[in-house]
C-alpha cells in the first residue's frame, strides 16, 4: 500500500510527463534531488564548526532531454509559466525562478564542462518558505542532470554543491554557505551527515529511527526585520574571535571566552556562548546517535534551541511557544530549525506521542495566533539522483 508522500509523488510525476509530452513530444530523462533539514548545528558554518543535515522525501523533479540547439525551454508546472534561454552570460532569463537553472548552466560552462540546449519541465513539493531549501534542491537537480546528460558525471559530488552555491552569489543574490546544496547532493537513505564547514570534510552518522517520527511544525510568520540581523550576529562572533586571536570560534572553548570576558561586550559575549556550547552539541549528538540514544538527541535539540532564544536572540514568541508546547507534550527534542526569526521548528517525537502532539499544536497555536501552523513529518532520503 502506497504512503501519502509516495501517492503525491506519483501524481507529480505523472503530470511532469503529461506537460512535458504536450509542450515538447516524446519523453525525456528524469531527475530529482532534495529538500533538506539540519538536525542541530546553526550558525555555526560561519564560525567554521559543524553542521548536521540530511537530505528529506521532498523533492524537485524534472524531466529534461537535449534539444540540438542552443536555446534552453523550461516549463514550471508549480507556477504555470515558461522561460526560454540562451546559454551565454547574456541571456540570463528575467524570471526569479529561472535564473537559478541558468545559473548552474553557466557556472557548469564557466569550469570547462559542456552545457548545450535543452526542455525541460519541473516540479516539486518541497514546501516553499519553510526552510527546507527549495532553491538548493532545484540547484543540484539540473546540476546532476547536466553532469549526467553531457560531461559523463565527470563533475565530483563535491563541485555539483559548489555550482549551486556560487549559483546562489552571483546569480540570485543570496550570499549563502554551502550546506543546502552539500544536503540535497550527498544525501543518503537513512542517514544525517556531519559536515566540518572548514575542512569540507564530511562523515555519515545513521539515522533510521525506529520508534520515533522527525515531524517539523511551520509557524508560517516570518518577522519583517528593520536591521540585518544575521550581520550583525556574525560580527559579533567575528569580533570575540579577533579578541581571542583566532580565525573562527571554531577554536575557542568557555575558558578563553571567559579569560577575555571583561574586554568584550556582553552581547558579544552571549553571542560566543551560543556558538561555542553549539559545537560541542553537533559532536555530541553524533556521538549519541551511534549508541542509540535518542534521548541525549533530545536533550541536546531542546539545549540548541534555548541557546538561539535567550543567547544568539534569533527566536521569536510563536517559536517559543511551539517549543514549550512540545515540551509540555512529552516531546524527546525540538528546536528552531534555519536561521530563526519565524519559520519552523523541528521535533524528534516517539511514534506514540505523535498523533497527540500534532492535534494539541494545531488546536492550541490556533487559539493563540489565529490560524494553523503546517505540519510536515518528513523521513531520510537520497540525494541528487537519476530516476
């Protein structure tokens, strides 16, 4: 009997073929890759610590097939409109949406590799705005297809990441780190990935959870802010780090915070608390997760999220409130998930608690907010991929 997740991804297949067989003739090649989530580990990629995501079973699809031209056709079934490119620097297309496909076109041809004409039709049901990376899953689809389609996956895992984020800087003016798309391209069934954001190196940790569901609650608000926030958090760090003498906080434990606490301000001091106690947690929870100890998981989860609330001060008052609420539910962990300021939380959740957890959530952030948050369970999955 097939899942909810496994029905909708067949009808979205299905009507990818149905549109690209109108539009086009014939038939193309398949490819999907990834939406993501980070178990724990945030804001700490600028810091030069770790990160812990893991590729979920919401996915960009597209089917694609070489044209002979030099003109690119793609057709969006989610917003019902097409774009036409070429494949030069200037004819990068005037749709948002567009040019993240032209992007990794040019920075594919940009490396020395091969891009020529294609069609194309695309879809996908990773929940826009919730933080699970949309952009990064499209990026690393037509980065793997056209790796795939033209230069014999002579391109490494590891590029096919890199031409999604530099995609991202110079073609949507999005000065991201590299985790989204490092998810969406070396994501693996049942696992979680920790990625050291200096070294680039990477290791995967088992995640099939047996008893528990991975369940994330979207609070749908998104606080409009007058400052830039994430700035300023990250020169604070970069300020502490100065003071200490190092590259990053990466290599500063609460000791040498505390050694140079009376030369920085308190801000700035909370600031470094948050991200010192947040690279022990990554390592921590990785070390748990080989022995089956989710509780520690949780633990660690709810630790990260208090640490973003009352020290890094990313959170917000129905980010807390969803917080306290799966607390109050007997919740193993839970936490802001993305860089704060509205959007999701994650949960970690016995299978038991479950259906008792996402009733109780929706009645009582309804009764406080006036509308229902979004509730997404969501389960380990590969990566970038050829169907």
């Amino acid at each position: 009997m097939k899942t909810e997740q496994q029905e909708c991804s067949c009808a979205m297949e299905q009507k990818i073929k149905e549109e690209f067989a109108t539009r086009f003739g014939g038939e193309g090649t398949f490819y999907a890759s990834a939406g993501r989530i980070n178990l724990i580990g945030e804001h700490t990629d600028y810091n030069g610590g770790f990160v812990f995501p893991g590729a979920i079973d919401k996915v960009i699809e597209a089917e694609i097939r070489p044209n002979g031209t030099d003109r690119c056709r793609v057709y969006s079934v989610d917003i019902n409109e097409t774009a036409e490119f070429g494949l030069a620097e200037e004819d990068a297309p005037a749709q948002q949406w567009a040019r993240y496909i032209f992007g990794v076109c040019r920075e594919v041809i940009k490396r020395g590799f091969e891009v020529k004409g294609f069609d194309a039709v695309f879809a996908g049901n990773v929940p826009l705005g919730a933080g699970l990376s949309s952009s990064a899953a499209l990026e690393s689809c037509f980065a793997f297809a056209m790796n795939d389609l033209y230069n014999d996956n002579k391109i490494d895992k590891f590029e096919l990441a890199r031409i999604g984020q530099s995609t991202e800087h110079n073609y949507c003016g999005v000065n991201c780190g590299i985790m989204d798309q490092f998810a969406s391209v070396f994501g693996k069934k049942d696992c979680l990935m920790r990625l050291d954001c200096r070294s680039m190196e990477f290791e995967y940790f088992p995640f099939k959870l047996d008893g528990y569901k991975l369940v994330l609650v979207d609070s749908r608000v998104k606080h409009e802010l007058v400052d830039s926030p994430y700035n300023k958090r990250r020169q604070s760090c970069e300020r502490v780090a100065a003071k200490l003498g190092i590259e990053t906080l990466r290599d500063a434990d609460m000791d040498d915070l505390d050694r140079i606490k009376d030369e920085i301000s308190e801000e700035d001091y909370k600031r470094a608390e948050y991200v010192i106690g947040e690279k022990q947690r990554v390592l921590d929870v990785c070390d748990a997760l080989e022995r089956g100890d989710y509780a520690t998981v949780g633990e660690r989860m709810y630790q990260t999220h208090a640490g973003m609330s009352k020290l890094y001060e990313v959170s917000c008052e129905e980010l807390d409130y969803l917080n306290d609420l799966a607390k109050e539910c007997g919740v193993t962990g839970s936490r802001i998930m993305g860089g704060g300021f509205g959007g999701c939380t994650i949960n970690l959740v016995k299978d038991d608690f479950y259906d008792p957890f996402v009733s109780v959530v929706i009645k009582k952030f309804h009764e406080k907010y006036g509308h229902d948050p979004k509730i997404y369970p969501v389960i380990i999955s590969d990566g970038a991929r050829r169907l």
